[in-house]
C-alpha cells in the first residue's frame, strides 16, 4: 500500500541561540563558593550542535511524473552518508559543547479529522492518531525513561535525560560525541488498505531547536514559545 505526497513540505529548522556573548558561545554565572566576588564573575563555554550528515524528510519511491509514494511503517528520515548520498536513517547529533544544553524538537503532520470531515495540521503530541515518531530504542517517543516529555502549550517535545538538561560529552569516554534522538518519523504502520490517506496530498514538518540551559528561556531566545 502506498500513498501519494504531492505538495510535500521539507523544513528542518535548528535554532542555535544565544545571549551576548556571540554566535558560538554560552555564557553562565560561575559557583561563588565561599567567596563573596566569585558570585559576579562570568565564564564561558562552547555552544556546539550539529546533526551528523543534516536531516531531511524524503519518501523511498517517486514514479515518472514526479509524484512521491510511502508506505505505512516507512521512516522519512534522511541524512548524507559519508558518501554524500542520502540514505535512509535516524536523527543524530553530534554535540560538542562545554555546557549544559536544551534540546527539542516539534513534528507537525497533516492528521484526518474526521468531525471536519478534512486533513488537518496536527502537533505530534496533540494527537499521535496514524502516525508515529520513535525514540532511539525504537519505541514510541515518551516512553518512560527515554527523556522525551511533551510540552501542550509550544507543541514541542523537550529532551531532558534523567529528568535534566543534555549535559557536555565526555570525549574521553564517548570519542565520537554523537547520539541517536529519534529512530524513525512516519504514517503508522497500522493503517490498512483503503484508508482516507491513500492518494491524499498531506505535509510533514520536523523542527529541531538547542539552546544553552542556563540563563535562557527558550522565550528569551526566540521571542515566542
């Protein structure tokens, strides 16, 4: 079974923002300690994100005219493999700051409303009806433990490991710096032949946003939830 995309939406947004220091740079308050003028002293550190091999949102199939099919359970995830191609994939990224760091990401689809009687754009999170968005282990994204939480108000899911912010790798522990935050992004697998999908022209956005922790909402940042 497979579905038609003719309009499909491609964006991938990563906000890299900071406050004063520049454009790769956090900055925080430093421990005071005992001392009483520590506590007026900044230091800085790296902001470093990057998405090993970029990302886009790509069907495996389009036929002569242009059109583009995907099937039910397929992953839309692409990235550039060290051979420049784009291949089929997870969501990586390499992180190489000093400091703690906020990561999110929003997923919004086009969802049938069946009330409206009409495709919606829908935030993952919202609703998850006939579409899913797995973690790194492949189950379902906020499963207990796997640091996804989702935020009703931005539509954003908020990735805090352990309950906390991403802190800095440990290159001499982890050489490569890189981590796997999302497997798969697709249509469900559970949609049967002849649902209100096939041949339906629909879109799927996938933004993904990191900031430094400290010192920043991401109000601050970006003006807006």
């Amino acid at each position: 079974m497979k579905r038609k995309y003719l309009g499909f939406i491609i964006i991938l947004v990563v906000a890299v923002a900071v406050l004063a220091i520049g454009n790769s740079l956090g900055w925080f308050m430093s421990d005071a300690g005992n001392n009483p003028n520590n506590a007026q002293k900044i230091d800085y550190g790296d902001f470093d994100y990057s998405l090993v091999g970029g990302c886009d949102i790509r069907t495996s199939y389009t036929d002569g005219a242009d059109v583009k099919y995907v099937a039910p359970g397929e992953n839309m995830i692409y990235y550039k493999n060290t051979e420049d191609k784009w291949v089929n994939g997870p969501l990586t990224i390499l992180n190489k700051s000093t400091i703690a760091t906020n990561l999110r990401v929003k997923i919004v689809y086009s969802r049938w409303d069946s009330v409206g009687s009409a495709f919606v754009p829908t935030n993952y999170g919202d609703s998850t009806a006939d579409f899913q968005v797995k973690n790194a282990s492949g189950d379902p994204i906020g499963t207990t433990g796997d640091g996804w939480s989702y935020e009703p108000g931005t539509g954003f899911w908020n990735y805090l490991p352990g309950g906390k912010a991403v802190q800095p790798v440990n290159f001499e522990t982890d050489p490569d710096g890189q981590n796997i935050i999302i497997s798969s992004i697709g249509y469900s697998d559970q949609l049967e032949r002849g649902n209100v999908y096939e041949n339906a022209v629909v879109s799927v956005k996938l933004t993904v946003e990191a900031k430094q922790a400290d010192y920043a909402t991401w109000n601050q940042v970006k003006g807006s939830p």
